[in-house]
C-alpha cells in the first residue's frame, strides 16, 4: 500500500493544505507546534478512520464546523468527512465515491504506529499493554474490533447497576455476568493465541536487534486460565460481587488483564537496563508489523512520531534496516537526525502550521 497525496481542510492546525509524498520514508520536519503530529494523524485517520489521540470532533479546525481529508491511496481516492453543522456531529467515509458509515477491516490500510506514549509500554499501566494486544487483533482480526466494543458495552451495564448499590437486582446482575464472560472469553482467546504468535517472533527478533542471546518471552497474566476463561470468569463475577458493589466497579475481565515481558525468566520491568526496555519495544514493533502483514497481505504503512530522537545510535540503524521496505512517515524537530541514516533515499517534507 501506498499513500500518494493528502490534502487536509480545515483538519487541526491546517486551513487547506495539500503534500505529496514518496514510496519510501518520508521526513516530516519543522519546529515543535508546527502541525507534525496533526498531519500524521491525518494520515492514521484517512487508513484507519480514527486517532489514537482524540475523538473525531477534536479534529476540526477551532472556529470551523466541518473538515475534511482528501487523499489517494493506490488507486483509490478515499475521503474522510466532518460536519458539526447540525445539531448530531457526523463523520462519513468516502472510497472512490462509495459512501461508507464505518470501516471495516478489508477497507483499512493497514498501519503500524510508534508514538512517544510507546516508550512507556513495558513500565507504564496494564492499559497501554492491554492497547498494544488489541491494536494488533484489530488489523487481523475481522469482528474483533466490534467484539471489543460488545465487551466494553456490556461491562458499562455491569458497573452502572453495580453503581446503584445492592438493591435487589440480582437477576439482572446475573444476566450481566453470563453475557461478561461469554464476550471476555472470546477476547480472552483471541489475546492468547496472539501471545503465541508474539512468542514465535519476539527472542529471535531482540536478539537481531540487540547482538546478545537474552531471551524475552510474553506472558498473560490472568486470574482466569484462557483455557477455561469464560466459566472461571463467571465463577469469579459470581464470587466477587459484594466487593464489586462496594468498588463500584468490575474487578475481574479483561479489561483487568496484563502483559509481561520475561527476561531470561525473570520480569523485565525489574531486572532490564534502559536499553535492553528500548530493545524489546523495539522488538515488540517490528512483531507488530510482521504479524498484520502477514494477516493482511499487505505491507503496513509506518507512522513514526518524534520517536527517532529517543533512540541511540545503534538502535536507530537497527530500526533503519527494517525501514527500507515499507512506506514510512517520521516526524522529527532534526532532520538531520534522520536523513543520514537514509542518504538520498527519502522525501523531505516541511511543515510551518
């Protein structure tokens, strides 16, 4: 896949602005606040029809009550549009004049994205973990997407009735926990058999990148066995339920659920230098990349935001490798920082927004 032109209206900082771009890396540079990170998200937003950074009415430009994305992708032209005119915001999609209310997963451009929030994977909360799984099953997965959205509206209904207080409600509770653990065992079966595939992947791919024979594995971490998820899950939303009415909240699922990393069997977040983190996130990327590719049969877009800069020497040539055969997208404050690990094979491309 390859993105040609974008043209941006009334889209965050830009008032109508159109670039054209290259088939290999592409370096978007200019000063902080000058509209990098808007224009890569217009890209993330005309291949995947929405940000991993805000709701699509923050895209409009302020002052403004529609905006629109342009683009061609390939062949096709795919437009993305805006409109708060009315008293119900609305977002459409256009694909060679096709209107489309939602995308689904044939019609996505299939994107690996590396942002500064990444850097905090390995150390930060279980949510980011929990993201990095589920981003993956959503470019590979068809139906997984909308399975997530069920588990989370479900869960919803569980905690707003947990919310009430114990008030006689028990049946609908009940109701509840059997529709909580059927959809949490789906999920739950999806995420382990990724952690699979993630395992056949991950040492080989640290050890390119770091030159040492480390071994790093994945693990999920669970109160519920995946092979046994959905009826241990039930017998645990059973069990715990006057602690949940007193949190107020679901305390078991998925959304509760973590990754972690081993090293040489012990957790990496305890025993890992700098480096060796920087390394297996790295590494964590690339499998990320590998596995929509080969889900997809397609190469994946990279978007890469301000993250060159917060890699050494050695591991930004390791990640140059992996670039030359993928359309990429950096942004970056140094250009010079980029460029020479390219030489004359990438597009310069300045913004001033």
């Amino acid at each position: 896949m390859m993105i040609h032109s974008i043209r941006l209206q009334n889209f965050r900082s830009y008032g109508d602005d159109s670039y054209e771009f290259g088939s290999g890396v592409n370096i978007i540079v200019g000063p902080n606040a000058s509209g990098k990170t808007n224009l890569l998200e217009a890209l993330l937003v005309i291949c995947q029809g929405a940000s991993y950074r805000a709701q699509a009415i923050e895209f409009i430009q302020f002052h403004k009550d529609w905006a629109r994305l342009t683009a061609r992708v390939d062949q096709d032209e795919r437009i993305v549009k805006l409109d708060a005119r009315e008293a119900r915001f609305k977002k459409t999609y256009e694909i060679n004049n096709q209107a489309l209310a939602r995308l689904p997963l044939t019609k996505k451009v299939p994107v690996v994205l590396f942002e500064p929030g990444h850097l905090q994977l390995l150390t930060g909360s279980p949510e980011l973990r929990r993201d990095y799984l589920d981003t993956i099953l959503n470019q590979t997965v068809d139906g997984f997407e909308k399975l997530g959205r069920n588990y989370r509206r479900a869960l919803a209904q569980r905690n707003a009735l947990l919310k009430k207080g114990n008030t006689g409600q028990s049946s609908q509770l009940f109701a509840w926990n059997i529709r909580l653990s059927e959809l949490g065992g789906q999920v739950a079966k999806y995420r382990g058999k990724l952690i699979i595939e993630i395992n056949q992947r991950l040492a080989s791919l640290y050890q390119k990148l770091s030159g040492d024979k480390a071994t790093v594995v994945a693990e999920y971490l669970s109160a519920c066995p995946i092979d046994r998820y959905e009826n241990e899950l039930l017998k645990r939303l059973e069990a715990s339920t006057e602690l949940d009415y007193l949190r107020g909240f679901t305390v078991y699922g998925p959304h509760r659920d973590d990754l972690q990393l081993r090293m040489n069997g012990h957790p990496l977040q305890e025993m890992a230098s700098r480096g060796e983190v920087r390394t297996t996130l790295l590494a964590l990327k690339l499998v990320e990349l590998e596995l929509i590719e080969q889900a997809r049969q397609q190469k994946p877009i990279l978007l890469l935001d301000d993250v060159f800069s917060e890699l050494d020497g050695a591991r930004r040539l390791a990640l140059t490798k992996f670039l030359k055969n993928y359309q990429t997208f950096i942004t970056t404050t140094d250009a010079d920082i980029v460029v020479q690990h390219f030489m004359n094979n990438c597009t310069i491309i300045p913004t001033t927004r």
